[in-house]
C-alpha cells in the first residue's frame, strides 16, 4: 500500500509541474486532525482540509462546514415554512478552527480569513519563506513516514515540525510551509497540535479551489472588528439591528 501511495506522490509532483491547466484546480489534498488546548482545556477538536492548487492552497475547517450544513438543512425544513429555527444544546458543533489559511505562493503571503458577524475578514499573518526553519537530525515515523525535525521561531510561538521528503511539497497546516516536504506533524507552545490523516491526488476530478469573498485589512482591524462584535452579541444587539439572545450550543 505504501509502494502505490508514494507512487501516487510521484505522479502528483509531475503532473503539477507538466500539466496544471487551471491555477484554480486542486490538485492534491490533505487531511489534519486539529487540536488546540488553552488552560487544560481543549478549545478545538477538529478535521481540517488543505487544498493545493499551482499557485495556491486553501486550509479550513471541515468541522465548520459541517455545521453550515445542519444549519442550512433545519433553515430548509421549518424556515421557509415559516417554522421556528431551534437547536438542541449540544447539536450544533462549536469546537471547530474558526478561521481558514489561504497562501499565495507567487505573492509569498499566507492570509488568515475569519467570517465576523456575516463579513468576511482577512489579515497577512506571514510571509511563505523557509529562511526561519531550523531543520535538526532528528527523526520521527508518522503514517509509515519517515520524518525529520525542524524549529521555527515566529514573535513569541515556537512552532516543532516533523516534514517528509517523500512528498517533495513545501506545505503544511495553518500558515506553515517552506520545508523541503509536506509537514505531516506540527505542534506550537501555544496549545496547537496537528497530524496528518490522509492524502489524495484529485488532479483527474478536475476540482476547482472555492475561497470565500474576503476583505484584506489588518490584523489590528480584524480584532477591533471581533471586540465590537462581540460586546454588540453580549448585549443582544447586532450592529445591523437584529436582536439575539446568546445560547452556547
């Protein structure tokens, strides 16, 4: 199985170089299990997807997408009767990554996209650059890969990565990337842990990369926006006028 998956990578490398049409079709994807934990407790359980296009990728949630989908199926079964909208505490999933990574290779920018109150906003968290990894001797076996350490200092977050040469992609989760192989395991002092949980080439599905309408401002407008949406939350007033009452689902 191993011989066919690594078969698979080779196949993906060449037909990214010699035969990418569209800079918009996706043509490798990643899968991650996401967790984050913030004073002994796990804010984030999640599966979160990494689509690679030519020019591109786009990490998000899957967790999230799912709620969506519960929540545009009870909007489709009692809204446009006219039937109240309700869910059980607990029905719809809250510890999913709340923001999605879109990098830009030819830009060599990695753009953090948050939805605030129905708004997309996106913010440059990083630029894509190799230069700051430290790539130790250390090695590690992930999935059947063999990995090799390496260290990134970034501000105040110290980011240990375990990347596999056996997938030539200078990829990762969130806005990692740089490492001479795809990072199959990532963790930060933060609270952050990631591993890999399965790869697909989708070259033949002809898959086109969907990336949400964003606004690009800065990170400190990003968070004044969050602040203010969520005092107007508190108080039951949305800034647009509509009334709500906070539940934790």
């Amino acid at each position: 199985m191993k011989k066919y998956f690594l078969l698979g990578i080779m196949i993906f490398v060449s037909n990214m170089i010699l035969n990418a049409q569209n800079n918009m079709t996706v043509l490798y994807s990643v899968k991650y299990n996401v967790n984050y934990m913030r004073d002994n407790v796990r804010i984030i359980e999640d599966i979160c997807q990494l689509n690679i296009t030519e020019k591109s990728s786009y990490f998000f949630s899957i967790g999230k997408e799912i709620r969506l989908q519960k929540i545009r199926e009870k909007f489709e079964k009692n809204g446009q009767n006219g039937g109240p909208i309700n869910f059980k505490k607990g029905e719809l999933r809250s510890n999913y990554l709340n923001f999605t990574v879109l990098k830009k290779y030819e830009n060599k920018k990695a753009i953090f996209i948050e939805d605030i109150g129905g708004q997309n906003l996106g913010f440059v968290k990083d630029t894509l650059s190799s230069n700051r990894w430290i790539i130790t001797n250390e090695k590690e076996t992930f999935n059947g890969l063999i990995c090799n350490k390496a260290t990134m200092k970034r501000d105040t977050v110290l980011i240990t990565a375990w990347f596999t040469t056996k997938i030539p992609l200078q990829e990762g989760p969130l806005y990692f990337y740089g490492l001479p192989g795809l990072i199959i395991k990532a963790k930060t002092n933060t609270g952050f842990e990631i591993e890999l949980v399965s790869t697909e080439n989708k070259i033949l599905k002809k898959e086109q990369l969907k990336i949400p309408n964003y606004v690009l401002v800065s990170e400190k407008e990003v968070n004044r926006a969050k602040a203010n949406y969520d005092a107007a939350f508190k108080s039951g007033r949305l800034p647009n006028g509509d009334i709500v009452t906070p539940k934790n689902y």
